[in-house]
C-alpha cells in the first residue's frame, strides 16, 4: 500500500518539476536542483525524487546523467516516439496497416512542406540524396538514410508533431529494412522517387508532392512484402 502512495508522490513532484520547466521557460541543458534539494523542497524521500526523475525521462523532458544530475532536455518527441513504438511491436501490427497509416501521414508531409520549407531543409534533403547516391554505400547506411529522408521531409513541415508521430513508424520500418540483403537492389529506384519528391517540394507543388510521395510509397509496400515473402519462404 504504502508503495501505490509513493508512486502518487512521485508523479505529484514530476508535474510540479514540469510546470517549473514550462512557465519558466528553462532551454535545454540547465540544470535543475540536486536530489538533496528537491528532497529538501517537496519533503520527499530519495526514492520518490528518482522514481520523479524517470518519469520526466520517459516524458522526454529531462535526462539524467551521472555527476551532471538532472538537466532540461530539447523537445525532440524521442520519449513519445520510443513508447509508441513499442506499443505498435506490441500490437503486433501488419505491414499492410502499417503501409495505409504511412500513406494518409506522408503524403499530408509532403504537401505541407511544399509550402513549408526553408533553405536549410533542402540543404539538408540535398545531402541526404548525394549520401544516398554514393556507389559503394553499405546496406546499413542505406537503410539510415532513407529513414532520415522521411524524417527530413517530416522536418519541413514545421509542424514538431508530424515528426513526433512519423519517428515511431520510421522505427518499425528501420527494423523491417535493416537485415533485407535485397533492400539494396531498391536504391537506384528509391533515389529517383526521392528526388522527385523533393523537386516537388521545391517548386512549392502539394499536388506533385502528394503524388510522387503516394508512387513512392505504393511502390515501397510492393517490394518490402515480396522481401518479407521471400525472408519467410527461406526461413521455412
């Protein structure tokens, strides 16, 4: 019983840490209190100050690292999109659901960022193609790169919650790519989608943009299920 109220306290004092954060407009990297302090101030025991410190961590509003303490971590979304996607390996998703949810999302990304974007998205979209391009890049390194160009896109938005909810997808999709040996043979295919993609974006074109995402990603579904097909019919 008495570790239900803990928990209580311990969630009490996470809120308050957060709100302290917020309306104190704290960027990231400051340092909050020390444990003695925050025992000190909320009349808690250490126990409830580190089960608090892990709730802001699995929030993604602070880190906690040895002999720094707690400190202000960046709004990056990485708590959201690591408990999300855990839920969906959880749930045990198709690929197929997976695809139609990846479709309505994307292609929604890539109008938005026709209209969105600044230099240092296609700066950084145009290095993501070069990198893709290179003739002797490995499997792996493929595979980061087509996920960061999605996440690119998502970026370009300016909307933080596109790229909240596209991460935990992308994450899924990473470990479905990763062990493939004939995800490669895609690369060539992929990089002229991809740029295609970006030339509408570029020319502020939502149509083009939502076509040229849809053909990528309809295209992308095909092959990945042939290469879950063949992954199976081999392990048989």
């Amino acid at each position: 019983m008495g570790r239900i109220v803990a928990t209580r306290l311990s969630r009490v004092v996470a809120d308050r840490l957060q709100q302290k954060i917020i309306c104190e407009h704290l960027s990231a990297g400051v340092k909050l209190p020390t444990e003695p302090e925050l025992m000190n101030e909320f009349g808690v025991s250490r126990t409830v100050i580190r089960e608090a410190a892990a709730l802001l961590v699995s929030r993604g509003i602070v880190q906690v690292r040895p002999r720094r303490g707690m400190t202000v971590r960046a709004p990056d979304g990485v708590g959201i999109a690591e408990s999300l996607t855990a839920q969906l390996q959880m749930s045990r998703v198709s690929f197929a659901q997976l695809l139609q949810v990846r479709l309505t999302l994307e292609t929604a990304v890539a109008r938005i960022a026709a209209g969105n974007w600044t230099e240092q998205d296609l700066v950084a979209l145009e290095k993501n193609l070069a990198e893709m391009s290179e003739s002797t890049i490995e499997r792996e390194r493929m595979v980061e790169l087509d996920v960061e160009f999605h996440e690119l896109l998502a970026h370009a938005t300016h909307n933080p919650f596109f790229h909240i909810v596209s991460r935990p997808i992308n994450e899924l999709l990473r470990t479905l790519y990763i062990d493939k040996v004939g995800y490669l043979s895609m690369r060539e295919r992929t990089l002229q989608e991809h740029r295609a993609i970006v030339s509408a974006v570029t020319h502020c074109n939502p149509e083009e943009a939502d076509r040229a995402t849809r053909e990528h990603l309809n295209r992308v579904g095909a092959s990945v299920e042939r290469l879950l097909e063949e992954s199976e019919e081999v392990s048989r």
